[in-house]
C-alpha cells in the first residue's frame, strides 16, 4: 500500500446507495424540484490526482476502500491505485451501509481534505 501525506482531506456529507441498477443521489438540491441541474457533477479522479493539486470546494468521485479508523468521524480511504487519503464522514448521517475493506465508491468536497458526501458499494 502506497501511502502518500495527505494535505487535503475529504469530508463526507452522505453516501450514494446502489441498488442494483437503481441508484439514488444526494443531489444537495435541498427541497428544490427535481428535473433541474444544479451544477453538482463530481469529477472522478485519484488520491494522487487530489493530493497534486487540491482544489477548494472541487466535487470528486473517487473509488476505494475505508482502510483505517483514525479518530471520531476521520478515516483512511485507499483508492483504487492503493493511494491513501483521510476522510472525513458526516457525523449526521447514518453509515452503517458501508463496511471496513469494502469497495465503495465516494462523492466528496476537497476542502484541503476529502469531505465525502457519498459511497456505494461497487459492483461486482
């Protein structure tokens, strides 16, 4: 496993559950109507790619795995490449979808960190 410094995070605001082939988003709309585009398109990019060049406030995909408890609501995510970043997840939301090791996709706010809004285990 490649472990790089991390000098951005990643905070999660909820996760996106993938039921077959139906998937539900977080679309951060709030109560808005649906049908509009908000202008909430995650980027997919790496741990390397993040940690090159973070961007404040920049929406990211990432795939991977939760590797580690660190401490309260922060996390070791190991990307697909076997990068390694910390997240941070949403203490008000319910994460008990998700599991230690397993593949999980992220949505997540670069805020000098990984602010993960969502995951979903990956398909097999």
């Amino acid at each position: 496993m490649k472990t790089l410094q991390t000098a951005a995070t990643l905070t999660a605001a909820s996760f996106i559950a993938l039921s077959g082939s139906a998937l539900a988003e977080d679309s951060h709309a709030g109560s808005g109507p649906a049908g509009f585009d908000y202008g909430l398109k995650p980027q997919s990019v790496t741990v390397k790619q993040i940690l090159a060049k973070p961007q404040d406030d920049m929406l990211v995909q990432l795939s991977g795995k939760l590797t580690n408890f660190l401490q309260e609501d922060k996390f070791e995510f190991t990307d697909d490449n076997g990068d390694v970043i910390t997240v941070k997840l949403d203490e008000d939301q319910n994460w008990s979808h998700i599991a230690k090791d397993q593949s999980i996709v992220i949505v997540a706010d670069v805020d000098v960190r990984l602010d993960v809004r969502n995951a979903w285990p990956q398909a097999n």
